[in-house]
C-alpha cells in the first residue's frame, strides 16, 4: 500500500488512490512514523462499507451507506470549532480524531466509494470541498456535514455564502477533478496556514511538494516562484519560472513568465553589484 512521494509526480492521474497520496504527503511532517495502523483503519473502513454497501445500487443507496460508515458509525466530522487548525488537513491527525476539513474528509469518502467500484469524485467548489456520487446522473455529499446530501439549491447558497450575494453556480463547479488538483488543494491550504502563521520556511516546504506531485501544472511553480521572492531567492525563483515555461503553452502567460524572469535578471545583477 505504500506509496513514495517521488512517485505521485511520475503517476498517471487515475492510478492515485487519493487516501494513500494524502498519508503520503502527511507522513513527511511525522518523522519515523508508522503507517500501518492508518492503512489498517482505512481497510477496516473498506471492510464494512463492503458490508453495508453490498446491496447499494443506487446513488442514493450508495451515498446512505457512506454516511452510515463515516458519519454514523466512525463518528467522521468536520472540525467546525477549529477550522484552520494545521491538523484539519493532515491526514494523519484527521484518522487519529476523526475530524477534518472538508477536503481532507472528501478525500476519504472518495477513495473508499471507489474501492467499492463506486463512481466518486472530490468537487473543487470554492470554500467547500464536497463529494459527487455518479457520473452523468449524480448526487453531492457533505463529508464536512456526516455525508448528508446536498441540493443544488444548497450548493448556490454556499456558493453564494463564500464568494458574495452575486455570485451564481457554475457548470465547472460540478465537474470531476483531477486527483492531483485535490492533493495540490489540500497542500495550498496547509501553506496558507503556515503563511498566516507567519512560517514561510514551511509554506515554501509546502510548495516544494506540490511541484513534486504536480509537475505539470504551472499554477504551483507561480506561486512557488513568488514565495522565493519573498525570501530573496532569486536563482530559485529563476528556476520555478523556468520550470513553469517548460509546461506552459498559453501564449499570454508565457509572456508573463518571459517578463518575470527578465525582471529577476535585474535583479540578480543588482545583488551580485552588491
């Protein structure tokens, strides 16, 4: 079950197994920490929503039988009182009290849906990461909330809720996710947090792991370049940048990224004047 980090950034997208990618990724903040016990709770969870889903033919059925085993019978909630504690998005931790943010218990009810043969995938909604059960016919879970169901009137609220009075459901809200954009988003809000903590040492750590797991999207070697700039390095923003052309074929932000490394050069040649 083991997976390396070195791994993640050399597999194709649908052969991560989300639960196992995140404790991954948790396992680097836990030094010398054995795995096995996390592995073994989630195959016990595997082995009773084998129990309870084995009848499960509908969406219904099969969203019931997740909120049974997650909600109902593992006690899995979200941390309301707590929100942006570190621990909410460490997987690790999440196991160990059962309560999490909503991505990090998406992550969860995703990977054991799947195991089931199940058609899931974790939604990247603004705010509030929820769960989709099916593919051209659907219905949305809450994990946040125990797995209770969620209309799409509901959605538009809390669309609404997060972004503004104005704000209106797109289509795109709905779509499947790649599973790297999950883990990119559940590293990105562990480094916002550190940010907020004024820990940048940590928050470019972070970064560091989202290049590795997702090489190839230029989002992450941006904001990985900023970052270094705000250290003042600026040979290994000239490589973020570098990297990211590598990747990127939009014209537009080519430009952007040929702009900024020139403006780096700058840079570079004041501090070595210096």
């Amino acid at each position: 079950m083991t997976v390396k980090l070195a791994e993640l950034g050399l597999l194709e997208d649908e052969e991560i197994e989300l639960d196992l990618a995140a404790l991954t990724l948790s396992a680097l903040d836990h030094d010398g920490i054995e795995l096995e016990p996390y592995y073994a709770l989630l195959d016990e969870i595997e082995e009773r929503l084998a129990l309870v889903g084995a009848d499960a033919l509908t969406l219904e059925q099969q969203a019931e039988a997740l909120a049974q085993v997650f909600g109902t019978e593992y006690g899995f909630i979200g941390d309301a009182e707590a929100y942006g504690a570190p621990i909410n998005a460490d997987l690790i931790r999440v196991l160990e009290r059962k309560q999490g943010l909503p991505v990090s218990l998406s992550i969860l009810y995703v990977s054991a849906a799947r195991r089931m043969g199940w058609t899931a995938y974790a939604l990247n909604t603004p705010g509030h990461v929820l769960v989709r059960i099916g593919d051209e016919r659907f219905i949305l879970i809450d994990p946040f909330k125990g797995g209770t169901p969620v209309s799409k009137d509901q959605l538009a609220a809390m669309i609404r809720e997060f972004m503004g009075s104005e704000a209106q459901l797109q289509p795109e809200y709905l779509h499947p996710v790649p599973n790297r954009a999950i883990l990119v988003r559940l590293l990105r809000n562990q480094a916002l947090r550190a940010e907020q903590a004024g820990d940048r040492d940590r928050a470019v750590s972070l970064h560091v792991r989202m290049t590795q797991i997702a090489p190839e999207y230029p989002d992450v070697w941006w904001e990985m370049a900023g970052m270094q700039v705000q250290q003042r390095n600026v040979e290994g923003a000239r490589d973020s940048l570098s990297a990211m052309l590598e990747v990127t074929r939009d014209p537009d932000r080519r430009k952007s990224i040929t702009a900024a490394l020139d403006q780096l050069s700058g840079r570079s040649g004041q501090q070595a004047q210096d």
